[in-house]
C-alpha cells in the first residue's frame, strides 16, 4: 500500500504517454524523460536540447532520482 501511495505521489510530477511499444514518462517541468518498454527495460533521456548553443547539459540528479524512483515502483507493480 505505501508503494502505491508514493506512486501516486510521485506521478504528479510525470506525463504519461502511451506509445507503440513502449511507455514515455516526461516530466511536467524539466527536461527529463524516461521510457519503458514491453519487457520493462527503463532508458533515461534528457529532451529539449537539440538547438542549445552548449555542448553538454547539467543533469539535475534530484529529479533524475525522482523519475528513477517512480519508473521503478511502476515497473515493479507497486508492490
């Protein structure tokens, strides 16, 4: 039950989109997306780059985690 409470929580920050394959998870704020696919393999992306006059783009570790977190409890049924 705590799993699914802090899934829920936790979604507020997240857009889900079902796709072909596969799931995207974005976050409503940010620039970090995520994507699980049918056999539950999890990749991690940053989006909105592509015309950044910079070469690399900080990667914001506490939402990173957040999104990991999330992906993962999904994955695992919230169990």
């Amino acid at each position: 039950m705590e799993k699914k409470l802090e899934l829920l929580a936790l979604g507020e920050d997240f857009i889900i989109e079902k796709k072909e394959s596969r799931y995207s998870i974005r976050q409503k704020e940010g620039n970090l997306e995520a994507s699980i696919d049918f056999l539950n393999a999890i990749g991690y992306y940053i989006s909105g780059c592509y015309n950044s006059k910079y070469d690399t783009v900080e990667i914001n570790m506490d939402a990173l985690n957040k999104l990991k977190r999330f992906c993962e409890i999904l994955i695992d049924g919230g169990k």
